[in-house]
C-alpha cells in the first residue's frame, strides 16, 4: 500500500476522525490522524498538541520521501498555521476547510443562530441569559455558561450543516458522535482553554507554496469576509472559495470537490 500524501487535520478540539472515516473508508491517500487526547493535568495541552502534529507531519514526510498536503478542517487549521511556520519543507500545499481564527466566537456565532431557530423551546431563555451574561463580561468561564446552556437545545448539530444534502450528513454527524471515540469533552476544554491564551494575532507564514481556502456559504460559526482578511494575513498567497454547505465541506462535498482527491 503507497504512503498517503494528505495529512488530515480534524477539527474540534476532541473530536476524532470518525466521520470522515465512515464517508471516506477508500480514501487511502488521506491520512486520517486522530489527535491524541490530552493528557490528565497537563500545563499546555494546546502546545502539546501542536507538537505532536508537527512529529505525525516529520513521520509521513520521511515515510512519503516527499512534501505532503496538510487539509486542515474547522479548529485544525491552527495546527496547519503551526506546521506551516515550523516546517514549511515538508508541506505540497495547504487547504483550509471552514477554518476557523477565533473558535470562541465562532461557538457564539452558533450559539446566537441556534437561539433564533429555537427561540420558543423551553431552554431558549436559559441560553438568551447565559449570552448576555458573556456579553457583559467576556471570558471563558461565561463562554461555558453560554456553551452549556446551548447543549439543553434540540439538534444543535443539525445547524452545521446547508441546506443542499446536508440533511444526510447532519443525521449521520449526530448518530457517529455518539460513538466511542468521537468526542472527548475533557480534552476540548482542557485544549480550547489553553489555545485561548496563547497569543492569537495573525502573522505571515513561512509557507509559500499554494493555499486553498473553502468557506461555506451556510456555515453559521464563520463570518467569511471578517475572516478572509485574518487569513489572508496569514497566507498572503491564498485562493478563497465558497461553497454550497455548512461548517464541514468535507462531510458535504467530495474530496475531488474540497481540492484533495486521489491523484
């Protein structure tokens, strides 16, 4: 069997790589790497994160005897922004999938959307005090607030996804991430908190070679033109594209279609 030549780097933080196993399971030419979980009591779990993708990209590199393509999904293209400034070398091109530069507002933007789709629902007035509790006082303990208070409203997952095909892929998110293995909320709070205190603002990648970015035109987590100026910040060189589905193409669309089919 030949080396892969992508290197996929889901979002999350926690999640795995199941859903796109189960819509790809022929896509040998992905590497599918499932993120290691954080570790219990760790300082930086972020930082230990972005090290063990920078070891998972040196490893496919020297097993391919090439450059890779990083496709980077959602949170993932904070390890891709990583692996691009500590070993451009080593990296073909790069696409970004719904990328997310600020995931605490891109969970408020999700959250917002899901109070005007569920503003009658029993819970709506929970989520609508935890959002103005956040507003007057910005910080990750409110942002928990607002998130749990999101997770008391009905098919929340369902609001990832576009309105074209997307109905398939949203009934197939909610059953899979009730699998084993599918989402770890310690780890998506112990590596979200972290990441929220590194320090975020954009800069020029050492990468140079060709970025592709998708962002959906249904996504409710991304505001594309606010978020195209960050990235292109990051990646002077990029080509942005958008695209009809939600927050994850790549569960909607093809691979050919997300620029990273077989070649």
């Amino acid at each position: 069997m030949s080396v892969p030549s992508v290197l996929y780097l889901h979002g999350g933080p926690g999640l795995g790589p199941v859903f796109e196993l189960a819509r790809y399971p022929d896509a040998t030419h992905v590497h599918w790497w499932r993120q290691p979980l954080a570790k219990p009591c760790a300082a930086r779990p972020f930082l230990d994160l972005q090290a063990s993708a920078l070891e998972e990209l040196r490893r496919l590199a020297a097993e391919r005897g090439a450059p890779v393509t990083l496709a980077a999904s959602s949170f993932g293209a904070h390890l891709a922004v990583h692996l691009a400034r500590h070993a451009p070398e080593l990296i073909a091109r790069i696409v970004l999938l719904a990328p997310t530069f600020d995931p605490e507002q891109a969970a408020l933007r999700l959250a917002r959307r899901a109070f005007r789709v569920h503003t009658d629902h029993p819970c709506a007035g929970q989520l609508a005090i935890a959002l103005a509790a956040y507003e007057d006082d910005p910080g990750r303990p409110r942002f928990w607030d607002v998130f749990g208070a999101l997770s008391l409203l009905p098919d929340v997952t369902s609001l990832y996804f576009g309105p074209n095909g997307g109905e398939a892929a949203a009934r197939s998110f909610a059953e899979l991430i009730e699998q084993p293995g599918a989402f770890d909320g310690p780890t998506s709070v112990a590596t979200s908190d972290d990441f929220s205190a590194i320090d975020r603002r954009p800069v020029v990648s050492a990468f140079s070679g060709p970025v592709t970015v998708l962002f959906g035109a249904h996504d409710p987590m991304i505001d594309a033109q606010q978020d195209q100026a960050v990235w292109s910040v990051i990646f002077p060189q990029a080509e942005f594209f958008k695209v009809e589905t939600g927050h994850f193409p790549l569960l909607e669309l093809t691979l050919e279609e997300c620029g990273i089919g077989a070649p």
